[in-house]
C-alpha cells in the first residue's frame, strides 16, 4: 500500500465512513491545507508551536462533544438544532465560562427560552449541566497541570476560588488539592 500525506488518510477515511475525531497538529502554517483539513471534518487545525493548555483545551471540546453524542443516544431522541449549538457552544474552549443568558445572548433568543428548551430536551437544568461539565474539565486540569487552583477555577468558570473549592468538595468528597494529590 502506497504511503499516504494526512490529508489523503483523512479523506480516506471518510469516503469509508470511518468515525473518528481528528486533530491536526502541524508546522504547515498553509491556509489551503487548513481549509482542504476542515472540509475533510478535521475537529481541530492546531499550529506548532502548542502549549499544554491548549491541547488540553482541544481534548476536552472533543471528549464534551463525544460524552453529549453519547447522552443524546443513551436517552434515544435527538435534540434540536438549537440544543446542538448550545452544547457545541458549551464545549468550545471558553463555553465553561459562559453562562446562560450569555449564551441566549450569543443565540439571539431569551434566556427563558432557551433555559425551558434545554431543560426539556436534555433532561436536566442548563446550571446541573453546566456544573458537571465544568467539575469534569477541572477534575482534567487537576490531574493533567500544575496550574493553580485559582487559575483553574477561572478556566471552567468560577472567578471566585473559595467558592469553587466549596463546590468541588461538595460533589466530588475532596477538595481541590486533594484530588490533585491522590491522582483524581
């Protein structure tokens, strides 16, 4: 079998409906092989050099996108356009941080709405969500960085680090820096 460059491997891929999520990291600053990488449904195009925060960033959009199909399929209906752009928007690597008014804002439709629609679709509160999601991405962070208990509350949406550290002993059973520690 001949070698194959990225590109070629990727569109073969999808010709033979291979399911996967893909990221691309390159020195090939190229605009056209970019685009060529995107409209091959390439998740990611990531430019060297990476930090760790943003590879970890890029995994987690895949992982919040994958864990949404797969709560989607376990119930067994599909929700709306609508919703689908709320959970991508969700897993987008400042989504954490947005809360849902900011999201309705960015939707153009009402918080009301949009609050009714997800609790109706998804099953559960938008703030249950939204929480799960961010004590998920922080349990990430915590086992995966060394980066500062504050600086990650602030990453997945608390700018207060106390009442984060609250939070997360609340659901988890530990705070913070002990899970840091025992390796999540």
């Amino acid at each position: 079998m001949p070698v194959m460059d990225g590109l070629s491997m990727i569109k073969q891929m999808r010709k033979d409906k291979i399911a996967a999520q893909i990221i691309i990291l390159s020195a090939f600053a190229d605009f056209s092989y970019a685009q060529q990488a995107i409209a091959f449904g390439v998740n990611q195009y990531i430019l060297k050099p990476v930090s760790v925060s943003q590879l970890l960033d890029t995994l987690q959009e895949i992982k919040n996108d994958i864990s949404e199909k797969d709560e989607v399929l376990a119930k067994g209906k599909a929700v709306s356009p609508l919703i689908q752009r709320v959970c991508h928007i969700i897993g987008s690597s400042q989504g954490l941080t947005l809360s849902l008014s900011e999201i309705a804002a960015q939707l153009k439709i009402t918080p009301e709405y949009l609050g009714t629609q997800f609790h109706k679709e998804v099953g559960c509160h938008f703030s249950i969500y939204i929480k799960n999601k961010r004590l998920d991405y922080a349990k990430l962070l915590l086992k995966n960085s060394n980066s500062r208990i504050s600086d990650i509350a602030a990453r997945v949406g608390y700018n207060d680090a106390k009442y984060f550290s609250h939070l997360f002993k609340k659901e988890t059973g530990l705070l913070p820096i002990e899970y840091r520690r025992q390796g999540g």
